[in-house]
C-alpha cells in the first residue's frame, strides 16, 4: 500500500527549550527556523535556533543592548531575512511593541508603533507581498475584531482598516493564512465560545463573507490553538484544544477549491508513536511537509508530517483512494506544573 503521509519524531539533541507554548516560530531558510518567547516556568526571552540537517537546538546570543523582553503568545513573520515581531504577553502586561531581528546579525531594531494596534497576544499575522496584516487577539479587556495592515516598504506606519460584509467576531487563537488574494480566518475563541466558524476577507476591496463549509460531517470539532499549514490548494490543520479543555491530534484537509473538509488518517512507520495531543503549538512548512513543534506543557519536541507523494494531483482523491490505519495511542493525562508567577492555562 502506499504511504501518503506520516508521522516521524525528529530526535532533538543541544539546547533544547523549556516550555514551548504559544513560542514564535518562524522558518529561515530550507533547513532552518527559529523558536522566539514562549511561556514556562519563566517565560523567556531568549533565541533558540533549530538545524534539521543535525536535528539540533542552539542558543543564539543577540549583540543588541535593547530587545524585547520576555512574553508568549506574540506574533512573527519573515520578510527579506528579517523576522518581524508583535506584542505577546507578560505576566498583566500586554505588548504592544513592534521589533524587528536580523537574521544575519541577530541584532533587534524596535520600530515606530505609534497609532497602532492595542497590546494583545494571541492574534495573527500574515505578510502578503510587503504588507504585514494582523487580526484579533486577546487584549487585556476582551479581545478585538480589529485588521490592521503594516507596509514593511514605506513609511506609512500602521493603518486599520474597516471591513465590509459578513464580519468574523472578536476573536483570539484562531488561525490566519493567506488564499489567493484573501485573506482566510478559521476557529479560535470569540468572548468565551470556541467555535469551528471560517471567514474570508478579499484584499481588494475588504468585503468579509462567511464560508459555508460543506462536508459538515467531516468538519473539525470546535477549537482554539490549533496551527496548520498550506499545502497547494488545501489547509492542513492539525490539534488544538476546545472549551472542556480536551486536547486534540486529529489531522483535517479543507479544500480551498471547494470549501470541504476530509479527514486525513496518516500512516506512519511501525512500532512508532502517534504524536501527542497538544495546542499552543506550531506548525511551518518546510520541503518534506509540516513540522510541528512544541506545544502547550511540552518542551521543544519536533516532529514532521511527512508528505511521500508529489501531491500535484487532487489531493481529497488520493486520501480517499487508500484504506488508511489510524494508530492513535491514547495520550496520558500531563500534569500541571506549579507556576509560582502565571499561568498560562485560563488564557486563549
């Protein structure tokens, strides 16, 4: 039978981070990325950089005297070698910095954010072009339903901007990705309900619809914190966690083509692992498939979805085409740790 995709534990060495939930993590090249922040026993601010030529962790030590302090839950995107951060979180102080870390220095620039977005943590980004676009997040009373744009070429600073439409809610730890010349929001919490809702902002005119999602059946449960990737034509969405607090590590597709959900059972090599609940995670794309990493309660464990076939044909076609094993183990309950400062389990 062939093997589509699976999952494999990529075994970590070096300097391996305490703690990865709700980390920045941003791909730098083919063979690297970099894990920013994150909560633990104390929330960091230190640089972890990750090679999948050695599967190693390494400390990276930054020149600058000004960097951004400790946080979790902020944003960061890659643009021309620079990695572009926002806000994030810190004990009750919401961020709302805006720093930029060369990647072939390592040195931090903070930037002009004047009138621009609140502190939050737990909102979204995508860079589209030279345009960086940021929606929701947490803020420290409520959350926001607010899309701002960045030029990283000009001058023009922060700009909101009004939507038209079937507007998304206010919403944190959703997911945010870029589909054609929209922009697509899907999950996340809104007040206090976790929902499975998905919206679709046009970058032309900013008209917000409502996907109707088909294959109700197959469609996600309603969560938060979950990550994902786009591969070609499709998302795929991998984990989170809903309002009981159950973590997931079941594996969707959604067309993009068709607005419908398949679940992807995946095959993986024998005598090994499914891997482990988790959200507050990350995933990246990378040329073999998705990495995911870390995750809330977890250390910098990586694991990679590995996708076998070309994919260039219709993806739904030959999921469905196989017979697929799906070999969960079930995942013993992790125990909470004792944080004497925060904790970062009521948080979205």
């Amino acid at each position: 039978m062939s093997k589509l995709v699976r999952w494999e534990e990529l075994k970590v060495t070096g300097e391996i981070p305490e703690k990865t939930s709700k980390a920045s993590v941003v791909m730098i090249s083919e063979t690297e990325f970099v894990l920013l922040f994150g909560f633990s026993s104390q929330t960091t601010d230190k640089i972890y950089h990750f090679s999948l030529n050695t599967n190693t962790w390494t400390i990276v030590n930054s020149p600058s005297k000004e960097y951004p302090a400790s946080r979790y839950g902020a944003s960061a995107d890659l643009y021309k070698g620079d990695v572009y951060v926002f806000g994030g979180i810190s004990g009750q102080i919401y961020y709302k910095e805006f720093w930029k870390l060369s990647q072939n220095t390592w040195e931090w620039q903070k930037l002009d954010c004047e009138n621009g977005p609140s502190g939050r943590q737990s909102h979204r980004t995508v860079i589209i072009g030279s345009q960086l676009f940021l929606y929701g997040g947490r803020l420290r009373n409520g959350q926001s339903d607010e899309l701002w744009v960045y030029d990283l070429n000009g001058e023009l600073g922060w700009n909101k901007i009004t939507l038209g439409g079937q507007k998304p809610p206010q919403l944190s730890s959703q997911l945010m990705f870029k589909s054609g010349s929209n922009l697509v929001i899907y999950g996340g919490v809104s007040i206090s309900t976790y929902t499975n809702e998905m919206y679709m902002i046009s970058l032309k005119d900013f008209n917000s619809i409502k996907i109707k999602q088909t294959s109700t059946s197959e469609r996600p449960s309603n969560r938060a914190s979950s990550a994902g990737i786009i591969w070609n034509n499709y998302l795929i969405l991998f984990g989170g966690r809903n309002q009981r607090s159950e973590y997931f590590n079941d594996f969707h597709l959604f067309n993009l083509d068709t607005n419908s959900w398949s679940p992807a059972k995946t095959m993986f090599p024998p005598q090994s692992a499914m891997i482990s609940k988790r959200a507050c995670h990350n995933c990246i794309k990378c040329k073999d498939g998705m990495l995911v990493i870390g995750g809330e309660f977890l250390d910098g464990d990586v694991w990679l979805l590995r996708i076998l076939d070309d994919l260039k044909t219709d993806l739904y076609d030959l999921f469905l085409s196989q017979k697929f094993t799906n070999n969960r183990e079930e995942i013993e309950n992790e125990s909470e740790e004792d944080y004497s400062d925060e904790d970062e389990s009521d948080e979205y």
